[in-house]
C-alpha cells in the first residue's frame, strides 16, 4: 500500500479533533505556566515536542497491518504489568507515591499505558467469550480477575484514582460486551454489600487512609484548599472569561498541579463559559465519534476495543473537569491531549491510533478460515 | 458513508448497547454544563469577590502529639498551648520592614525567616508558618497593639510539647524541633509539611510515628488586613497516640538529683522484667528549650560544654569498667574450673610479670585472700593472678553473654557497645598478638575494655537473676491514634547456663562488698540486704606514686561505678551508678547507689500501704 493510500484511509476527523484539543492544551499550558520560572526547557516546548511524538504515535499504530494490534494485545499487557511491578520496586518517589519510572529525560508513567492495554486485552477476551445468549457471571470471571492485576498493582502505588479507572473500563466493556442484565445486578448488589462489610472488617486507621484517598478534601491545607481556589477560578471566569492570559488565579499559582491535573480551572478562567462549552462539545464531538467509530466495525474484537478506548476518554475527560468543578474527589487523572504531560499525550494518541488502525477493518475481508464474519 | 449491506452486517446488540453509554456519557457531560453555569454564571459574583481579593487563607491546626507516661500514669511529656507569631507571606507588604519592627520585640533570625517567606511566597502563599513560638503575654499585647502596621503577621495559639520535668527526663523523652528538609522528604506516604515538629532524640524520635498526630486545618476568609472574618471549612486536629514507659517518675526525681551535680549516669532497672525505672545521665539540658525553638548562643553551649549535656551517657558513653568486671572474672573461673574459690593468693601489694610490675590499690597488700575476700575487698593482685591464668576468649564471652559491651537494644538512638577485647580483636583490629600484660590488666577491668553504663547494668541484671538476661524495656504500652492498643511484654533475650552455685556464690561474695566490711559499704542500707561492686576507672597513672584521686585536676581524674542490687536473696532492683571523674567508686558511686534503692524500697512500701485504701 502506497504512502498516500495510506494517509486516504486514517480516520481524519478523530485526528483533527485530537489535534484541536492539543492546541487549545497548548494554548493553556502556555498561560498556566508562563510565570513560572521554571529551569530547563519551557514546559510549552515540551509539550509542543509531546504533540509532535504523539502525532508519530498516532500514524505508527494507525499504520499497523489488520490483525496485528490484536495479535499483540496480551503481549502489551503482560509487558505493562512487569513494568507496574517495576515501578513498585525501583518506582520514583513523587508526592508520597510510587508511579514514575525515571527514564532520564523524562518521568514514565507505565499505569496510563496499562489503562489501554487493559481494553485491548478485555476486547480480546470477551470477543472469544461473545454469545448471542449475552456473557454470563463464570464466563465474566477471568475478565474480573484481568482487571484485578493491574488495579491491585496500581492502588498498591498507592493511586486509587488510576486504579479506580481500570475498574470503569471494565464496567463499560462489560456493557459494550453485551454482558447479561442480571450479572450487572449482580454485581451492583454485591458491590453495595461489600463496600459495608469491608468498612467494618478495616481498622480505624485504614478508614482514615481510605477516606483520605477518596476524598483528599479532608485535608483541607492541601488537596482540599486546591478545590476551593480551582471552584474560585473557574466561578470567577463568568461568562465570557477573563481573557486570554488574564487569568489571575492562574497566575497566582494558586495550584501546584494546574497545567497537569488543574488544567481546565486556568482554561476555565481565562475562556469563561463559553469557552468551557466549546471544550466540552470538542470533547463530546470526539467520544461520539470514537462510539461511532466502534458500533460502525463488524469486528467484534474491534468494536469493544474501539469501545473500551471511547469509554477510557469519557472517564478521564469527566472525571477530570467534575473534580476541578468540585464535584469528584482530587484524584491523579490528567484531562486528554489538554493537560501538560508525556505519558498522557503519548498514550492518548496511542490509543487514538489503535481506534483509528481497528476502525478500519471493516474495509478489510481476511481470508474466511482465518476470520469469519460474524453473522 | 453507512451502506446498507455493511450496516446489516453489524451486531444490533453491540450497537445497542454502546448507544445506552453514549446515553450516559451525553447525560454526564449535560450534568457537567449544568455545573459550570452554576458556578460561572450563577454564582459568578461570589467567585470574583473571592478572586478579587484572593481572600481565602489556609490556617493549619497543627496536631498536639500524644502524651508520654511514667509507669503510674503522671505525664512526663504533654502539650501545652502557645502562643506563636504566624507569617502569611501573601498578606506581607513591606517584608523587611515588618521584621525589623518584630524583631525589636521578638527573637528569631530575620536572615532565615525572609529566606524562608520568600520561598513560600512562590509556593504557597497562601499559607502562614511559623515565625517565632512561645511568646510571652507582654510580646502578644505589643504585637497586638500594632497589628495595623504589621499586614500578614498574626498571633495565633497552637500546640507546643512540654515537659513538665524540665531536664530530668532529657536523656530518656529526647525534645523536639521542626521538620527538616530531609525528614519531610524521607516522609514519604507520611504527611510532613513545613513547619510541622517531629522528634528529635530519645522517645520523641524512635516513637515518633506513634505520637505525631494529623494536622487539622481552618480555611477562613480575610479581610484587606489580613484578619480573619469568616470560616469556610474546618478540620480539627487528631492528637497522636500515648506511650506508656516503665519509668518512675518519683525514682528519677532522686536519682536525677543525686547526679544533678555532677558528670555521669544512674540507671534503676527491674533485673526480672528489664524495666527501667530510672535512667538519667547529666549533665543534662532543659528539652522545653528546643520545644519554644531553642537560641543559637543557647545550642552552642550546650555543644561546646566539654562535660557533654548533649551526650546519653547512659548508653553513648563507653568508660573503662574497672574492678566492677571483677565477678565476670571470678565467674568464669569458677565457671571453667580454673580457680577453687577456697584457694589463696597472697597480696603483698604488688604483682610481678617479668620486669612489671603492677600495684594493688592498697599499698600495703591484702595478705592471703581467697576469691570472696578478694571480691569484698576488690584485691587486684588476686584478679592480676586470676586474669593471667584464664583464657580471655573464655573471659571475654562470658562478658558479652552477660552484656557488656555489645548494645542492649532498649530503643534510645545512638547506642554504643564499647568493647570487650579478645585475642581475634587483638590479631584483627590492633594487628598484634595477645601479651600476658593485656591478662593482667584484663582482671581489673583496664587496658582495652570499656562498656557502657547500661551495658554493665545488663551484666550485672544477668548475675541478679542467675543467668537470664531480659531486654532493657522502656516502653511497656501504646495505645495508637486510633486507640489499637499495643502492649510490649518483657522479653528475655537469653538463657545464660551458668551454674546455680556459682551465681549464688558470686551474689554472696557481693553481699559481702556492701555488708562484709568491703569497699561498697557506703550503699548498705537497713533492713535489706544490698549486694554490689565498687570499680575505679583509672584515667592516669602516675608513676611510683599513690595519689587520691581527689587530688587530682578535674579532668584526669578516675571515673567512679558501682554497680549493685537487692534485695540479694531475690532481687527486684538493679542500680548502676558512673559517675565521670569521681573518683572512687566507694565514695562517690556508692552512696548514689544506696540514695535510688532506699527511694525504690519506701516507695514500694508507700505503694504498699496505699494498697488498702
């Protein structure tokens, strides 16, 4: 296949909604960071160089031949878990948790690469397990047990945030999967029963850790005060902002974490209403066209994995903006291709490039021994 | 784009079912618009009031660390509130000129409280540290009156540590200071922000994690001046966990007296359980010092003291032991055979090996004395003759079985070992062979040897029971913060195999010191029979000569021991008493000694009486 042939085929509305979504990051990372006086390079440039690396990414996994990203699934996977034990072992240390491998010139985050590692290897699975009949508890059970690996390793960084991710993916992929009605029912009544049991089989001291780490506004002198000063920022934007580069929040640095995690207070701020609108429909406008992407494929394999990779941006793109509104505990989770970061953007634009590779096998028809369509 | 045939060729329920998630990400995103028009156009005005003025500060409550207890319950170490002079760097106008006008009434170092404002200032303005502790009422009242002209300085009260003992207590509870940058940064999980008072020596260190509780926090509202007008949100502080130590308070008071004076340290410890009753070493320092921020002029001289108040001698200092290793010596040759306790050795004040010739402390020689006489009057000639036929190696593990010179582990930083020399030592360390003169002095506890006080109380704890060593014990429970309790029986490290009879001899011959007109027969007391050994660590010789140690200048002067117990026939207390530069251990040591054990007996009978009521 030819260069241009190729370039024809990726799904260029994914990308550019992608690359959108980066510049207005860009932009913000600008504005959050220029009075820092930081050393080294300019985290703008940084980020510019992020965008570029993740943009090769992005054709890399896109360019991949059909099959071959299924093929690699528990590959990646079990790759990702020994370097989650890696992290626990020899992990760098920052803000009292384990979650960076020191790669010299930057600090890899291996539990952002698990998330998608996790869809491919959940999608692999249930498109063995799919029935017409819908998946059943014991046919679930090795997906539940998958998913544990990577929860366990990451809540022991400790990052229950993160971890608490792997277990949306699941969920969704259990939708996507067509899992039966009554196993979600199941599972509903047995999560409500446990979370009391649990509670009262804990010491007094795991309670406190748990409610710190669920809700970190208990410590009102840091996690919490970052609410309170982000709900300033983004009430103070109003309607129209207050310009661009205007930012006083911002530029008080009233938070530590706001070109990462606080992000969207500084855009927020600056872009007022209306601009936290047109965020949130580009970020709309791209899920729903990754859930297009993934009910579009006759793969199935594709679908849930394309589904997975749509449900993994939903809940890191609304659990980000509800925390910086105040509406969802602090927790480590970056906003996608906006917040400053080398291993978000390159997995986001991994994952992108996986969905846009995956969206594309339904104009592809492998020999009929090797795939047959299902029907 | 969507043909007909392709779309009959998907599965309808996946297709269904990825549309019910889109349902729910669309009424979750819908959720999120509806928040930020609350906040940014409802709500509008209050945010930009707040951002206007940037109005909210954060007040950390900092949390009171939990209480230290003596073994009947009296606190030795609690909190107390103070008054502090809090800096909240945002609210700082005129940063020098604030500190001058502070620095009139109030003591710090302005070159470090601007260094550490600055700082702050581009990390976290918004939040206030700690500028000066424990100020007096009438600073409060001048920094009060002039608060107009002092925006972003305040008073606020928060928790300072206290001993109500002052320095009696030093040596065992340690004192406490800020966090420094390594402490908060080997933290790790742990919160330790800025500011925040960790332990620094003794209890305070080790048990740290137990008596450090959690930072509460206030986020109140200011005014343009600084001052609080209204409170948002509140957490209180979680006071840390309580230890309880097997100290009596009561026993310190009078052996911290007996020693105030002088150089040295006492320690009282149950030979059974391994409790210590009392341990104090001086000279000592007033840890409330350190707990209001302790002065620079104040640190350096407490540093530069030459008697050391910085230093536990209990455990840190090693001296040399002296005639107090005498009934290790006498054990093991009872123990190896070597010597029959009836057999005698006559002093003439001397003894001979090759040309040396090494002297008895009593010139004119304590004629025939068989081992018990020779222990009674502490004969040296007897132990120069003993050391020089036992096998060291034999001498020297005995010693360290019954703990001398290896470290107790009783849970105080910085414990030293000292040392017990042996021929492997002599070959290894000094790369030299072992000479008969090392024998000789061996026997009177000179030359290499030297042991900590607590390691000779062990040893001498080890005799008092037969041969059971227990573990020094100074914590005997912790209820945690979150009232787990957690209790630290006694625990006996070995089971030494010494037999009955010898032990019982060496206790008697002990007795014999205190009571048998030997040279222990100041630390005698009515109505209870006390055993025990002087020792007098030579510090010089001087040739030829018999000089009294007190003649000599301070410094050169021998350390004084005495190491006893009681009662003897079941004993439950086991003093040690090294006093630097003492002098003679009978003199000086001794009646310190018989001061701590009379204490303990009338307490005991105090306890006694009172147990009717």
């Amino acid at each position: 296949m030819s260069a241009p042939q190729r370039f024809a085929r990726v799904d260029w509305p994914v990308f550019l909604l992608a690359l959108v979504l980066c510049g207005v990051g860009l932009l913000n990372v600008y504005s959050g960071t220029r009075v820092f006086s930081s050393s080294g390079i300019p985290l703008f440039y940084r980020q510019l160089v992020w965008i570029l690396l993740g943009a090769g990414f992005f054709f890399f996994f896109s360019f991949l031949g059909p099959g071959v990203i299924e093929e690699m699934a528990w590959r990646i996977f079990i790759a990702v878990v020994a370097l989650l034990l890696v992290v626990l072992l020899v992990g760098k240390v920052r803000g009292g948790a384990q979650r960076w491998l020191s790669l010299g010139f930057f600090n890899f985050q291996p539990s952002e690469l698990a998330k998608i590692a996790l869809v491919l290897v959940l999608g692999s699975f249930f498109s063995e397990m799919y029935n017409y009949g819908g998946i059943g508890l014991r046919d679930l059970m090795p997906a539940v047990a998958i998913t544990l690996v990577p929860f366990l390793l990451v809540a022991m960084q400790p990052d229950l945030g993160t971890a608490g991710v792997f277990l949306l993916i699941l969920a969704a992929m259990m939708v996507i999967a067509c899992v039966r009605g009554k196993v979600f029912l199941l599972a509903g009544v047995m999560g409500a029963a446990a979370v009391p049991g649990l509670w009262f089989l804990m010491k007094d001291y795991q309670k406190q850790r748990v409610l710190t780490f669920l809700d970190p506004g208990r410590d009102p002198l840091g996690a919490g005060y970052h609410v309170i000063q982000s709900k300033i920022a983004v009430g103070s934007g109003g309607f129209l902002g207050k310009g661009y580069l205007h930012g006083t929040q911002g530029s008080l640095r009233f938070l530590p974490e706001q070109h990462t995690d606080f992000a969207f207070a500084v855009f927020s701020e600056e872009w007022g209403f209306v601009g936290s609108v047109v965020l949130l429909l580009l970020f709309l406008a791209l899920v729903s066209r990754m859930a297009y992407l993934a009910s579009r494929s006759q793969d199935r394999f594709a679908s849930f994995a394309c589904g997975g990779i749509a449900s993994y941006f939903l809940a890191h793109i609304l659990i980000n903006i509800a925390m910086v509104c105040g509406l969802f505990p602090v927790v480590g989770i970056p906003l996608p291709f906006v917040s400053y970061g080398g291993s978000s953007m390159l997995t986001n634009m991994m994952a992108l490039g996986i969905l846009a590779n995956l969206s594309r096998t339904r104009f592809t028809f492998p020999p009929a021994e090797t795939r047959p369509l299902s029907v | 784009m969507r043909g007909r045939i392709r779309k009959r060729e998907q599965d309808p329920w996946i297709v269904s079912r990825i549309r019910i998630l889109q349902w729910i990400g669309l009424g979750l995103f819908l959720l999120l618009l509806g928040r930020l028009y609350w906040l940014q156009v409802v709500k509008y005005e209050y945010f930009r009031t707040l951002s206007e003025n940037n109005r909210i500060r954060i007040r950390v409550v900092r949390a009171p660390r939990g209480v230290i207890l003596d073994r009947r319950g009296v606190p030795i170490a609690e909190t107390q509130g103070s008054f502090d002079l809090i800096a909240t760097p945002v609210d700082i106008q005129d940063l020098a000129g604030g500190l001058r006008l502070l620095g009139e009434v109030v003591e710090f170092d302005p070159e470090e409280i601007s260094g550490k404002i600055i700082l702050e200032k581009k990390t976290n303005p918004f939040r206030g540290l700690t500028v000066a502790r424990d100020l007096r009422f009438e600073q409060v009242s001048v920094i009060e009156f002039n608060r107009e002209s002092l925006p972003g300085f305040s008073i606020m009260v928060e928790a300072k540590r206290s001993y109500p003992f002052g320095p009696e207590f030093a040596h065992i509870l340690g004192y406490v200071g800020e966090a420094s940058e390594q402490e908060i940064a080997a933290a790790r999980g742990e919160r330790l922000s800025m500011g925040d008072i960790v332990g620094k020596y003794g209890l305070e260190k080790t048990m740290g994690d137990v008596l450090r509780g959690v930072n509460g926090g206030r986020q109140v509202e200011v005014d343009a001046a600084g001052r609080d007008k209204r409170l948002v949100d509140e957490i209180a502080p979680r006071t840390g966990g309580t230890i309880q130590t097997t100290i009596d308070a009561e026993l310190q008071k009078v052996a911290f007296q007996e020693m105030e004076k002088r150089a040295g340290s006492v320690i009282a410890m149950n030979p059974k359980t391994g409790d210590i009753l009392a341990f104090v070493s001086t000279p000592a320092f007033d840890p409330n010092a350190f707990s209001r921020g302790i002065r620079k002029e104040e640190w350096t001289a407490l540093v530069e003291d030459p008697r050391k108040p910085m230093q536990n001698k209990g455990l840190q200092g090693t001296y040399a032991p002296g005639s107090t290793v005498k009934p290790f010596l006498a054990l093991t040759a009872l123990e190896e055979g070597v010597m029959n306790p009836k057999a005698t050795v006559f002093c003439g004040g001397s003894f001979r090996l090759g040309n040396r010739v090494f002297r008895c402390w009593k010139e004119k020689g304590h004629g025939t004395v068989d081992m018990y006489r020779a222990i009674v009057q502490s004969c040296d000639v007897y132990f120069y003759t003993l050391g020089s036929r036992l096998d060291p190696d034999r001498v020297a593990s005995l010693e360290r079985d019954a703990g001398l010179g290896v470290p107790t582990g009783v849970g105080l930083p910085g414990e030293k070992s000292g040392l017990v020399p042996d021929t492997a030592w002599k070959r290894v360390v000094m790369k030299d062979r072992w000479y008969a003169a090392d024998s000789v002095l061996l026997g009177i506890g000179q030359g290499a040897i030297h042991v900590t006080p607590i390691g000779m109380l062990s040893g001498y704890a080890a005799i008092a029971t037969g041969g059971e060593v227990m573990r020094p014990r100074l914590v005997s429970r912790v209820v945690r913060m979150d009232g787990t309790v957690e209790e630290f029986p006694p625990r006996e490290q070995r089971k030494l195999p010494w037999k009955p009879e010898n032990v019982e001899f060496i206790r008697h011959a002990l007795a014999g010191v205190v009571n048998d007109y030997g040279t222990g027969g100041a630390a005698r007391l009515p109505g209870i029979e006390v055993g025990g050994k002087t020792g007098t660590a030579q510090l010089v010789t001087v040739k030829g000569k018999m000089i009294k140690s007190e003649h000599l200048p301070y410094e050169i002067r021998d350390h004084a021991w005495f190491a006893g117990f009681a009662p003897v026939a079941d004993p439950e207390i086991c003093v040690i008493a090294m006093i630097e530069h003492g002098g003679h251990g009978g003199s000086a040591a001794a009646p310190v000694v018989k001061a701590v054990m009379q204490e303990y007996f009338r307490l005991k009978q105090v306890a006694g009486k009172g147990g009717g009521r």
